[in-house]
C-alpha cells in the first residue's frame, strides 16, 4: 500500500467517530435536563434502589465517554484505538447483562415479564451491534490506520478482552457500593 492509502481513514471509523461524538453530546444534554421537573423517574428509581444524582453522573459520565470514543477514532491514533475498542466491549458486555438482568429490575418496578420481552431483545441486538463494531475495528485495514498492525490481532483481542473483564469488575464493585 502507499503511504496516502495508508494515512487515509476508513470511511467506517469516521461514521463511527462521527456517531459516537453525537451520541456522546446527546447524552450528555439529556443528563443535564434529566433533573428538570422529572419526579415520576425519580420516583422509579427509588423502588430499584438507585439514587437519581448518581444515575445523572453517570449519564454524563456515558456521554463524555462516547465524545472521547468520537475523538479517539477521529485522531487515528493506536492510543485512540486501544480507547475506542476498550469502551465499545465494555458497552457490549453492559448492554448484554441489562438483557439478561432486565426482567429483575421490571419486576421491582411491578412490571409483567411479557412486558420486558422487547426490552431484553433490544438489549440483546445492541449488545451484538457492539461486537459487530468490534469486530469491524479489528480488520486488517483499520488496525493498520491505526497502527496497531494485522499480524498482532490475537494477542490485542486478548489484552482487550482482559481490559474489559476489569472493567466490568470495576463496574460492579462501585455498582455494589453504590447501591448498596
């Protein structure tokens, strides 16, 4: 390949880069209208156990992830990667447990089981959709954008996969003490 092929960015990490820095900034301003008159989620969240200012820091915390997702995958960079793929499988693994622990949380809230079956298969589908985007970082031509380089996918898929398996537990233990 020539050095312009090289340098060019694929037209999927910039949809991707794109897409996640507007998520990132939609999150981020619904986190901070989220405390505007909305007693009625508040109220939700006191039956599950969750305090509403911790799930607003957390949706802003989402969000400004998702802007520096954008921002990593838009610079190219192999720190930029190893970022982007380490918040895309954490995002994944997330979106999988909230199908599988969905039906927990509805039954706090005094919701029907027939009632959560769209919700989990919703999950689920994103939760794919994360590892499709994971697996499209993972080509060839995209590590060599980002200089990761073909030849080491294995031992990278393995040091992301350990990446993440901390990251969820780090999640959980402050979920744990969060919530109690």
């Amino acid at each position: 390949m020539t050095e312009d092929t090289v340098n060019k960015r694929p037209i999927g990490v910039t949809l991707l880069a794109i897409l996640n820095l507007l998520s990132g900034i939609a999150i981020i301003v619904i986190a901070i209208f989220m405390g505007a008159g909305l007693n009625e989620i508040d109220a939700d969240l006191e039956k599950i156990g969750a305090s509403a200012l911790l799930v607003r820091a957390s949706a802003l915390l989402l969000g400004g992830l998702f802007v520096a997702t954008g921002f990593a995958l838009w610079g190219g960079r192999t720190k930029g990667w190893w970022f982007a793929t380490w918040v895309i499988g954490m995002m994944g693994v997330n979106t999988l447990l909230t199908a599988v622990t969905i039906g927990d949380l509805a039954a706090n809230l005094g919701v029907s089981s027939i009632e959560v079956t769209p919700h989990r298969v919703k999950f689920l589908v994103r939760g794919l959709l994360y590892f499709a985007i994971l697996f499209y970082l993972f080509r060839p031509r995209v590590l060599e954008f980002f200089g990761v380089g073909s030849e080491s996918r294995g031992p990278a898929f393995l040091k992301l996969v350990g990446a993440v398996g901390v990251g969820v537990v780090i999640w959980w233990i402050g979920g744990y003490f969060a919530g109690g």
